[in-house]
C-alpha cells in the first residue's frame, strides 16, 4: 500500500493532461476586454436580514450577454476608512447561503460578497444562449458551440466583474482583496485571482474545475466531473470528437489560468477526495507561480477539512 508520503511526492510533480491552446492569451485579453465595454448598473438593496453590527444587502449587477448577477453583500456598520473585502464563491449548483455564516467576517472588519453562479441554484440570471446540449450540467453547457460561448467562460467573468464592483466602492481598500471557496467555489477563486491581479489573497478548498482530461483518462470522474462521461456516453460513445471536446475545455481549466495568480494562494486538499481528485487539484496547485502553501489532510475526501476554516481565517486577517 502507497503511503501518503509516496502519493505525495508523485502528484508534486503532475502538470495534468492536454496542452493550452495557442490562443489562450488571447481569449481572455478579449474577454476582459468584453468586460471593459460593460456597464454593470450597480443596485444595492437592503436585505430582510440585518444584524446587530452588519448591514445585508443584495448586490445586482450586469454581466456578459445582459444577465443580471445576485450576491450577497455584508459590511459592517459604522465603518470610518476604507476596509479589506472578501469574496466568496459557493460549491456546484448551489446558492451564496445564509446570511448569517458571513457575520464572522464582518465582526472582524471585513466587508463580503458571496455571488451566486449565474445558471445555479441563487437568484442570478442566465441569459445566454447556446447551441447543443448540456447532457446533465454546467461544465460541458457550450462545448458544442463556438469557445466564446462556454458556461464558464461567463461566470469566471462575473467573479472578475463582481471583484472590480467591490474595489470601487468607496467603503473598501482596493488594495486589501482575498477570495475563497470551495469545490466550484475554489476554482472559482483561483480563476478570479488569475483575471484580476489585484486580489492579494486566494484561499481554496478542494477545487473543482481542473484537467478535465486527466480526470476522464484516470477513471477518476466522479461527482460533478461525471458530466464528462455522460456526454461520451450519450452524445460521443465511440469519442470520434474527444479531440475537440477536451481542446474547448482547456479554456475554462482553471490549471491554465494558474500562473496569472499573483496573490498568496492556501490551499487545503483531502487525499481521499473523489469528487475533485488531488490529481486534478495537483494539476493546478502546481502551475501556481506565486507564494503558495497546501495543507494537506490525507485521510479526508470531499468533505469539511477539520481546521481548514480557521486557518483560512488567519490567513485573510493579513489583510486587516
């Protein structure tokens, strides 16, 4: 049996499966440059839910192809300078959460979005269109379509979006920005410090959202990357188009996207963990190029990592 150690010392070196399309770059200096010419119309609304030492609010704004994005929006009362903000993304299909779970962050004085993915289980919109199908989920909504139209490609863009919303309000310090989630909600932060250097903070947990291909050819697709295989086994049984369907994905692997990040980056990782195998995670985790630590729980899958929650915490409170 594999100890822990050997395991280890094979994935530090893993860079995953597929090579990044020559023209990356390109398509996400377009994209960002099709969020420059966007106006986001900006609403605040006060929330039902309020607390003792925090203001809620529900944050909207337009995204790209004119859908309206939700988060959730906490400060806390009073404030007399500018303040660090967080952002929070949420796990595959769900929603921002309770209100309530964001107050340890304001008590500390930090403000806090939480956004809910466009398509998913909140209150954003999702206005696009695409041609095809999505078989049973989000990762593959496009992949028939041209690149541009990729499901991804629109919410990575609304984490960048919703980041840029919250250095321009005049309560926060632009220069104090961290980002964390997990599962979805970690790549999702990776992919929003990657588009906008000046998140100075990224904490991931469990990150979903990365080599696609090396999950399909492990046999390590379970959980969301299952979609995957549904797609060959409904759409492409005899994978005459797997060439082209894992090229589309390359665009939207939060591994390519990796070394754009400028912010410190803690990452925690179960090596159980069959939802988002830590190949995958690995495969990401490795292409960071800036100041980066992992902590490691080898015995956990894809579940709440013990600690993890109260390391992050510390973690951010650099930028207090």
């Amino acid at each position: 049996m594999k100890t822990y150690h050997n395991r280890l010392k094979e994935l530090e070196t893993y860079t995953g499966m597929g090579e990044k399309p020559a023209d990356f770059t390109d398509y996400w200096k377009d994209a960002l440059e099709e969020l420059d010419r966007i106006n986001p119309d900006v609403s605040l609304q006060k929330a039902e839910f309020q607390g003792t030492h925090t203001e809620c609010f529900h944050l909207y704004f337009t995204g790209v192809n004119g859908s309206r994005i939700h988060a959730q929006y906490l400060r806390p009362k009073n404030i007399s300078h500018p303040i660090p903000a967080l952002l929070q993304f949420h796990g595959y299909r769900w929603n921002a959460g309770d209100w309530c779970e964001k107050m340890a962050y304001t008590d500390m004085g930090f403000a806090i979005a939480s956004m809910d993915c466009r398509g998913q289980g909140g209150l954003s919109e999702d206005l696009g269109s695409v041609r095809g199908t999505t078989v049973t989920g989000h990762v593959i909504r496009g992949i028939t379509d041209t690149k541009e139209k990729l499901l991804y490609r629109q919410i990575f863009l609304d984490t960048a979006l919703l980041a840029r919303i919250l250095m321009h309000f005049e309560e926060i310090d632009a220069e104090r920005l961290g980002v964390f989630g997990t599962s979805q909600g970690g790549g999702l932060a990776i992919a929003c410090a990657a588009l906008t250097p000046e998140i100075k903070k990224a904490a991931p947990c469990s990150p979903f959202l990365s080599d696609y291909q090396g999950a399909c050819c492990h046999q390590e697709c379970q959980g969301a990357y299952l979609e995957l295989w549904d797609y060959f086994r409904i759409l492409d049984p005899c994978h005459e188009q797997e060439q082209d369907f894992f090229r589309q994905l390359q665009y939207i692997d939060i591994r390519n996207l990796a070394p754009w990040v400028k912010a410190d980056v803690l990452w925690g990782i179960g090596l159980e963990d069959k939802a988002c195998p830590p190949s995958t995670q690995f495969a990401a985790y490795n292409a960071l190029t800036s100041a980066k630590k992992m902590i490691v729980y080898p015995e956990y899958g894809h579940e709440p990592l013990p600690g993890f929650q109260d390391k992050m915490m510390q973690f951010m409170t650099e930028l207090l």
